[in-house]
C-alpha cells in the first residue's frame, strides 16, 4: 500500500478582503482647531491569517468645489498624505489617523478622500469600500475676528483708533 503527499496552498485572497468600516469612516471629520485627527477603521472579512498591510494616500476629489474655488493643497493640511497601515493576523479592525498641521492660516470647511491603494499580498481591496470621504472644519476663523475692548463694547478695527470714552 503507497501514500500519497497533499500540499493545499494558500488560495486567493487567503488573508481576506478590506475596505474602510461603513459605520464609522464612510464620512469622518477632523479638527485642526481642537487637535482632532481624521479616524478611520478599516474592516477586514472573510479572512485574516497573517499580517497584513494596506496603503493608502489623501486626494482631492476631482469634481469637486474646493479644486476649482480654492486650490486646496493637502500638504499643507496633512502631515502625511500618504502612509500604511498594519493589521495583525486574527485583528479585524484596524484604526488609523490622519493628523493635521495646525497652523494660524483661516480656513473654510473643506473635503478630501482617503483611498486605499494597495494591499500586502493574499489579500484585496474591497472596491465597495475603498474610498472615505473627510471633512476638515473651519479653522482660525476664516470669517475673522471681532473682540470688544472690556470698557465700552465698541469695535475697535486698529488699535491706533480713538473714540471718545462716554460715561453714563
């Protein structure tokens, strides 16, 4: 009587499939004013033997308003525009932040997508869940400041500018 030697290899996508998680990074914003990073999860099925690595990038929408009105520079905003991220074997969720520069240059509300370029081997991208979208709040005041001197009340636009002082 003989024996025979089976080898069952690793099959297609062996270490599952991966796509940002819908509940919570479908839309995420972040906040430069109060040092809040843009968090994102993603969420890996059907598999997750070994480790696993996915690399991302931040990009502008192409149709969207803030190319054509403002030009938006992600370097400036991100400290990283692109990176990756490191999942463990058993690990099914895997969080990841987009910090920001906080910087003094006022800033409307504006978006960007994070998309999830590549991915170690025996593993895919899930085309479903492969974008999400960010959005960056207001910051340092962009419609500009107004402060009231504590006396009077009145605007002062310079502080060179003298009104009279009334009493009551």
């Amino acid at each position: 009587m003989g024996y025979a030697k089976i080898t069952i290899r690793r099959n297609d996508f062996w270490n599952g499939q991966i796509g940002f998680y819908y509940k919570n990074s479908s839309h995420v914003t972040a906040d430069e004013d109060k040092g809040r990073p843009a968090i994102l999860t993603l969420e890996r099925r059907n598999a997750s033997y070994g480790t696993l690595t996915v690399f991302w990038k931040a990009k502008i929408q192409r149709g969207s308003d803030e190319v054509v009105s403002e030009q938006l520079d992600l370097t400036t905003q991100l400290e990283r525009v692109t990176d990756d991220v490191h999942c463990a074997a058993g690990q099914h969720f895997c969080t990841f932040s987009v910090p920001l520069f906080d910087d003094a240059v006022p800033e409307n509300e504006t978006s960007f997508v994070v998309e999830l370029t590549q991915v170690s081997p025996g593993a895919v991208v899930d085309p479903t869940h492969r974008f999400a979208t960010v959005t960056l709040l207001r910051s340092d005041h962009p419609s500009g400041m107004v402060q009231f001197k504590a006396v009077s009340r009145c605007v002062y636009p310079h502080s060179t500018l003298r009104l009279p002082h009334f009493t009551t």
